[in-house]
C-alpha cells in the first residue's frame, strides 16, 4: 500500500493563507483612491470589492500618504464608494504571454478584443521586469532591413538597436511604423498604440499594417479615453511579449506609438499622487522610468529586440523634456520633416537631423563612404538652396555645388518611396552605388572638358 505522502499536505497547510489583509476605502480624489490600509508595497495588485460583494476591480498601489495607501483602478472607477474593501493579493501585475498572440490584437493587460477565442497562455510574465545586465548585453553588429531605402543606406538600423521616430502630428507617423512592420527582415512585430485615437486603430491595422503585416504581429491597443495607467501599462505589456518572443530565440521588431503618451500617462498618475511637477510640468518619476522601459529592448543571447519608439514633438519643439531625453537614452533617431511632408515627400525623413548611432558597426567600409557621400551632396545643397532656387548661384564656382545640382533630383527620388513599395537591401544599396557613381564620373567628364 503507497504511504500518505504527509509531509506534502503538512507545507500545503502550513503554506495555506488562512487570512487575507484587507483594508477599507475611505476617500478618492480624481484618479487617486485612499484606503486605511491593507499592509502592501508599491506594485502590488489589490481586489477592490463593494459591501454587497457583487461588484469587484483590480487596483495597483502606487504610493502611500499619511499612512493611507494609494491605488488606481485598473479600469473606470465609476461607482467605487467609500466602505469598499481593499483586499491584498500579495502579487504584481502579470500578463499570460505564448505563441498564439501572433496575428491577435490585445489590450493592455494582454485580453484579446479582436472577436477572437480566447489565448492560450504558455507562461504568466511580470509586466515590470529589470533591463538585461550591461555586460551581458552582445554589441549591436548585425543589420535590421526595414525595406524603407532612406533608412536602410543613410541611417542603417541593427538587431538590438532602439531607435526614436521624432516627429509632429500629421507627418506620417504611423504611416512610417505601418511600413516598416509590414516590410522589415524581423521575425516578429510587437506594435503598441499608446494612448491612440479609437478611429486611427482600426486604419492603421487593416490599411497601414494590412494582412501581411498582421500575421507576423502582436497590436497592443489602448485608445486615449482609457485610464492613464490603461495607458501606462500598455508599453510595459508590449515590451513584456517582445521579451518572451526574444528568449525564444527570435528577432523581435518593437514598435510603440507613441512614448510620448506613455509619458504623458504617467504625468498623470505622478501628479494625482502628490509629486512635484518640474520641466513642463513632468514629476521626476518620468525621467526615472523612461530609461527604466527604454532599457528593456536590445540584444541577449539569443534572440534581440529592436525598439522604434516614436516621439510626438509638441508644437515641433525637439528640445522638449520627453524628445530631449529620448535622444539622449536611445541609439539614434530618425526626424520627420513637416516641411517635406508638405512637398508630398514621403516618408519625410530629414537625414541631416537624422543618425543611427550603430550604422558603422553593421555597414561595410564602403557602405558606409557611400551614406556619407550621399550625405555631403544633400548638406551642400541645403546651404546653397537658397541662391540656387533665385538664379544667384553661377556654375562653376563651386565644384561640391555643381555636384550636387546634378544629382540632388536622382537621388531626392531615390530617397522618396511608396507605402507599398518594398526594396530589399541589395538592389537598395546597388541603386543609390549608381546614382553616386554616375555623378562621379559625369562631374570627371565635365571638368576634363
């Protein structure tokens, strides 16, 4: 006869939580709800139930006043009232991540709200996890092709780099990221909407993503009128799956639009627990995570992420605190030019405000004299622009401005691309090899005469 495997029942029962730590509801002051306790700590998840007991929501502690503590309601708070019990869980926010949410899209706790069934879930993650160890971290040496030629040649992107989209509002955007999901060599797309406009989900998913693009993706969605720590959560949800698709070995492709949101997000819920705002009326605790979520993305040991962050410029001042601090975390970052958008040139990458900080280390040499020749020609030609645009410019004073007058209209058109138009990096890098040689030897031509 098998023995009674008592030891195994004594530490179920000694392990056995026989009392759960509650605490009561005693005020709520616009996102902030006060309760006179239970006994928790920052990040916990707490069940918000009302006295009937027929109503329950999950809360998170963000902080602590006068010996009360703090919570946001993971969802609206309408209806919560004073007497509510407040009961710890003893756990954080967690998220079941698998296989199975590639071509779904979920909210920003991982639910899907496609229509879908429901996901089968192959691990729980935590949506708060540490940055890999620096020393840890393999150097950025392998190129990412996105199949948009301005970026693959003049602002080379590599496995594991984080990158910031820096533009204004109605320049193309998401219309940019849409392409870059659709066309790049990564494995697989993790896309956050932060804080989007519920009419602009639906377009970017069926018209800039489209059904190619939606097969190989994750959507994390959470529109602008969901709570700001709905909005908050949503970047750390998708970087969280990017995480578990990366340790599987794969090349996770990122892409949250907008960071700024996030950040304005967390204004939002610094402010109503008592911060002090400083630069644009940010609380430090922006600053402070901002790397923290940042840091996340890049290479491990197998597999890597690949952040394209994208950072709504407010009224297109690029030395704003959130655009100001992104430039300085991220390795590069790509800057869309209104002044282009209006010339009906997309995508309206300004390269001369642009760099990928990794771009010679995934180049080879002549890759790279090729970037910079390319470079050189549109810088000379933005200083002359002016005399040459009003007949002032006489050829032949100039030999640089010569060159570039021949070939700035080849390779504007080069630079320009259609949104559905893909170019792998060959025939990308042969293309603009032409352009550049053929002015070299045009302009050696011209001088012998």
């Amino acid at each position: 006869m098998r023995p009674t495997p008592w030891a195994e029942y004594t530490s179920i029962i000694h392990s056995a939580e026989t009392v759960r730590p509650t605490g009561r509801v005693v005020g709520l002051v616009g996102l902030t709800i006060e309760a006179d306790g239970p006994h928790v700590q920052v990040g916990d998840l707490c069940l918000l139930e009302d006295i009937s007991g027929r109503r329950r929501l999950p809360a998170e502690v963000v902080g602590f006043r006068q010996g009360r503590v703090l919570l946001m309601p993971i969802g609206e708070r309408q209806g919560i009232g004073p007497g509510w019990v407040v009961t710890a869980t003893g756990e954080s926010l967690t998220i079941g991540v698998s296989d199975a949410m590639l071509g779904r899209v979920v909210d920003a706790l991982g639910h899907p709200i496609d229509g879908g069934t429901a996901i089968p879930a192959d691990v729980q993650r935590s949506l708060d996890a540490s940055p890999p160890h620096p020393l840890h971290r393999p150097r950025v040496i392998d190129r990412l092709n996105t199949g948009v030629r301005v970026i693959d040649t003049l602002m080379t992107l590599g496995k594991g780099q984080r990158i910031g989209l820096f533009a204004g509002s109605g320049v193309g955007k998401s219309t940019l990221l849409g392409m870059i999901s659709r066309t790049s060599s990564a494995d697989v797309n993790v896309i956050a909407l932060v804080g989007e406009r519920g009419k602009e989900v639906r377009d970017f998913i069926e018209r800039d993503l489209g059904p190619e693009g939606m097969k190989r993706s994750v959507t994390v969605v959470c529109t602008s009128d969901q709570p700001a720590l709905m909005r908050l959560k949503a970047a750390h949800t998708a970087t969280t799956i990017a995480e578990y698709f990366r340790d599987r070995g794969a090349d996770v492709m990122l892409l949250v639009d907008s960071i700024t949101r996030w950040a304005l997000a967390q204004r939002e819920v610094g402010l109503s627990i008592g911060e002090p705002p400083t630069t644009r009326g940010f609380p430090p605790s922006v600053f402070a995570m901002l790397p923290r979520l940042l840091e996340r993305a890049g290479r491990a040991s197998r597999g890597s992420i690949t952040g394209v962050y994208s950072v709504l410029v407010e009224g297109d001042d690029m030395a704003e605190p959130i655009s100001d601090s992104c430039r300085a975390i991220l390795d590069g970052h790509i800057s869309l030019s209104r002044r282009l958008a209006s010339q009906n040139h997309f995508p309206a990458v300004d390269v001369l405000e642009s760099i990928s900080r990794v771009a010679k280390d995934v180049l080879t040499r002549e890759e790279c004299d090729l970037a910079g020749m390319a470079r050189d020609i549109l810088a000379t030609y933005r200083e002359a622009e002016d005399l040459i645009s009003v007949g002032a410019y006489k050829r032949g004073s100039s030999p640089d401005i010569d060159r570039a007058i021949d070939v700035i209209k080849e390779l504007t058109g080069f630079l320009r691309q259609q949104v559905d138009e893909f170019t792998d990096a060959d025939a990308t890098w042969n293309a603009l090899r032409t352009i550049l040689t053929k002015q070299t030897t045009d302009t050696k031509n011209s001088t012998a005469q």
